[in-house]
C-alpha cells in the first residue's frame, strides 16, 4: 500500500482528482444525480465549501476549502465514493478478486 504524506491543514484550500478504476467507463456523468446526492448528503453531514467542481467520464477535479477547525478530507472522500457506489446498479461484472 502506498505511504502517502499528507499535510493536514485545518481549514486548508485542497485540489483533488478522483478516477475510475476502468477508465473506459463513463459512470460518473451517466450516473451525474447519484454523485451529487452522494456529495450533498456528505455536505449536510460533514460541512465544506465546494470552491471548483468539474466532472468528466471517468474522472472528476475539485477544489474544496475545509471548515477553520476541520483537516479530514479523506473522510468526506470515503463517504462520497461508499456512497456513490451503493446507489449504482449492480450491473458491472466483477473479477474474482473485486468480489466482496
């Protein structure tokens, strides 16, 4: 596993890039209502400013400026993505190895 370092700085200014697994996918616009509930149930719960939020196909770029008191981005990320995923049709072929 990847040794990341991350300077949490609360109340940070933060770019993010998030990917598909499959880049040839096009989930993240076919499925464009699921990620922004996804994002505003986070929101409601975990408050940040969206300053910047740009979606492709297969991938998205964001610019989130976190609470004065707050530094944990990754957790937002975490719910987006559970969530985002548990909304999605259970339609895509896993490998053996993806299967939970």
């Amino acid at each position: 596993m990847p040794n990341y370092r991350r300077a949490f700085v609360p109340g940070g200014c933060w770019f993010f890039t998030l990917n598909l697994l499959d880049r040839r996918q096009s989930l993240l616009i076919d499925h464009i209502d699921v990620l922004r509930s996804a994002v505003a149930a986070t929101k409601r719960r975990f408050p940040f400013e969206i300053d910047a939020f740009v979606v492709m196909p297969d991938h998205l770029h964001a610019v989130w400026t976190l609470p004065p008191d707050d530094a944990d981005f990754s957790m937002r990320w975490r719910l987006i993505k559970n969530r985002f995923a548990r909304a999605l049709p259970r339609t895509e072929n896993l490998s053996p190895t993806r299967v939970v």
